[in-house]
C-alpha cells in the first residue's frame, strides 16, 4: 500500500482527494514525500507505543484493552495528585481545574465585560432561571447571584430557541468596546445547579462546559466512580483554557475589522462552510472546520474534504500540558504525548479489521463510556488532518492561518508565496 493510501484509509476518504491534495500543496510549496514521512512516524510511534505496553499481539481486542488499561492506571495516578490536598470532593471540583490552570499556562485574553453581562440579562431576562432560583425581579438576581453562574445556568435550565433567537440576537449590538482584559474563570458552580443540569449532563456525557465570550469554564459538581472520569475532565478542561484563549485572540482580531459583531456571533456559534470549493479547488482550498462533526453525522461530506480542526489543535496542546504535569511529578503519563493523530488498522478476534486509535482523549472517552471502537476514532482522524496540514506549514503558521481566515471557513493557499 501506497503511503498515499495508508493515509485515506485512516481518514477514511478518497484516496484520489489525499493525492491530490498532497500535489497541490507540493507544487506550492515543493515539498516532497510529505505521506511517507507521516507513516513512517506513525509507524514508530506505535510500535514504541505497543513496545512499553509489553504487547506482542497484533490483534486489535488485545491492544484496545491495553490502551484502556494504561487509561485507567494513569486515571488512578491523576486522581491520587488532584485529590492529595482536597480530600474534600467540592474542593477536589475546584483543585482539579487549578490544577489544569497551571499545566496549560494560558495567559490572560480579552472578555466581555462583566457589567455588559449584566445588561444582556437585564435587556431579556433569563425566566426559567429567576423562577428556578426563586426570583421575580432581575435586578434583584443581578444583585445577590454570581453572574458567571447566572449565564452557565443558561446553558441548561433556558430553552434552546428562547437563547438562540431572543438572548443571543441581543449579542448582534456588542461592540469592541464592550470588551476587557483578565484571566480566564475557572467556575465549580453551586449545588444547587446540579439537579437542573442533569439533561445537560445526559446529552454531554462531561459535566464540564464553557463559554467562550466570558473567558468562563465551569465544572457541575457531580461526583462521578467510573474509570476514567478524571482523566477526561482533566484533559477536557485543558482543550477549553487553550480553546478559551484561541477565540479570545480571534476576538481580538476582529476588533480592528468592519462587521465585528456579525463576526463575533458566527464564531460563537460555530459556523462552518457548507459550500463545496470547485473541483479543479480541490487541495487548494482547504476548509477550516470548527466543530467534532462526526458527532452528528459521521457521513458529512466535510469530514473526507481537505481541512483543517481547530478543535484537534486545542487537544493536541492539551496532551502536550499533560506530558509536563507526568515529568513534573513523575507520573508517567508521557506515554500519550504525540499519539494524537496515530492509529492504524487491526483484525478483532472475529477476524474484523477495524482501526485503533492511540489518541489520549478516544481512549479516555472509551474507557468511561466502554464503548465501542467506532464511536471514539473522530479526535484522532481530525489530528491526521491536521498532521497533514502541519507537514506542510508548521503548527505555529498553521494557527495564525486558521485565525487569519476563520470568518472565511476557508484557507486559499493560492494565496501564498513559495
């Protein structure tokens, strides 16, 4: 097999769009041999993978359950650091996201202020939540509750249409002034939110989320006994201090350009390109695709185009934070560092080949849902999309033309100089 064709079959796409989009890139840039190198790694990235499992078996059963053992021993291992010093389960919530504060070393971004928050809620306010909280007058819920709590509560106790088509088209008015300089909150919210949250925790599967306009991560205090559980959290609430600070910084950008309101709502509400580039575009244009969207249908056309994910970015820096936490504390969970785009194909025990990925959060997923294969490879394959681009241009460049192009959904590399 072609290197060419390794790499549709982990995409799952047509071989033809990988070769055609590796030869267009080269003619701009006159790279070469670009597959063969990112097989050649990912091959020896999985066979010292299987090497410090002490596998020997090709049989894709025996190193799943490898991965999942190794998920669940460094689970063991995080939660003993993250409880150490909080016995306490409320504080154990809280020492966990400080926790991941330091290892992602994110600095301060650029968030709505926190009395134009109040305004959003005085210009609709929020009912379910007033009546929940036993409220009748918005002021008075502006006076005596937390405002990161009032607008995480959003999130799960208002109606979606209510939040899309009344509450946000308020955020159409927002301007760059409304904007200010601090560090990003890291919120365990109020027991009392736990109740009301448990459709938002059946649909989420975590209990972590965050908004993105308020600098704002917040954590719902439900204990969860399930391996994997802490390491999942851990990791997600790394992915969301680095995603936090990427839109932060695509905010700011759209401070000094026209339209910034439309632009600060497409991107809150994550947007993506839903027009096929030409034909004859086909590996020079690559679209930016905002979202996991295999989750919703692991069909979409957009999945086996070109792309690039900024969400498999965020993920990669958090596996690299996690690596620095291990050699800190002698944990020894570098075993996952740079695992994120590696996986190859494997027979099970009833002689069907299916793919295994060695990415940290598909197996941390699997582990806590035990689940099946299929239902966690998307994190891995969007990272080989973004291997293939970062052949190319480099992580740091890549970054800046994801940002650069955002509102567009798409980067032209017609537009670049050799």
């Amino acid at each position: 097999m072609e290197p060419y064709e390794k790499v549709a079959q982990i995409l799952r796409t047509d071989k033809d769009i990988v070769l055609t989009a590796e030869k267009e890139v080269e003619k701009i840039l006159g790279y070469n041999n670009v597959f063969e190198n990112i097989v050649r790694e990912n091959k020896e990235k999985i066979e010292k993978s299987l090497s410090s499992l002490n596998i020997t078996s090709s049989c894709a059963d025996d190193i799943f359950h490898a991965l999942l053992q190794e998920i669940k021993e460094d689970d063991r291992k995080l939660s003993e650091l993250i409880h150490k010093n909080s016995p306490d389960e409320g504080a154990s919530f809280k020492a966990l996201l400080d926790v991941a504060k330091e290892a992602s070393a994110v600095p301060a971004g650029r968030f709505l202020k926190l009395e134009k928050a109040r305004d959003l809620l005085r210009e609709n306010p929020p009912q379910k939540i007033m009546r929940f909280l036993g409220y009748e007058d918005v002021e008075e819920l502006i006076k005596k509750e937390d405002v990161f709590e009032i607008f995480a509560g959003l999130r799960f106790l208002e109606e979606k249409d209510w939040l899309n088509k009344i509450f946000f088209k308020a955020y159409e008015n927002i301007t760059p002034d409304d904007f200010e300089e601090r560090e990003i909150t890291a919120l365990v919210l109020g027991e009392k939110f736990t109740k009301a949250a448990e459709e938002f925790l059946r649909k989420k599967y975590h209990n972590l989320s965050h908004l993105k306009e308020l600098g704002l991560i917040f954590i719902i205090p439900v204990k969860m006994d399930i391996p994997g559980a802490i390491m999942r959290d851990f990791t997600l609430s790394l992915h969301y201090y680095h995603e936090v600070k990427f839109y932060s910084d695509l905010f700011e950008k759209y401070t000094k350009e026209e339209n910034f309101s439309q632009k600060f709502v497409s991107a809150l509400r994550g947007d993506n390109l839903d027009e096929r580039p030409a034909e004859e575009d086909l590996g020079k244009k690559w679209l930016i695709v905002q979202q996991y969207l295999a989750k919703g249908d692991k069909y979409d056309w957009r999945l086996f185009y070109p792309h690039v994910n900024p969400e498999a970015f965020h993920w990669e820096r958090a596996e690299r934070d996690v690596a620095r936490l291990s050699e800190r504390f002698d944990l020894g969970f570098e075993f996952w560092n740079g695992l994120g785009f590696v996986g190859d194909f494997y027979k099970t025990k009833a002689g069907v080949e299916v793919l295994v990925s060695f990415n940290l959060i598909d197996n941390a997923m699997a582990l806590f849902q035990e689940t099946e294969f299929i239902k966690y490879l998307y994190h891995h394959q969007e990272s080989m999309w973004n291997k293939f681009f970062f052949a190319f241009f480099g992580e740091e460049q890549t970054e800046k033309m994801i940002i650069e192009n955002f509102d567009k959904g798409i980067i032209d590399l017609g537009d670049i100089k050799k």
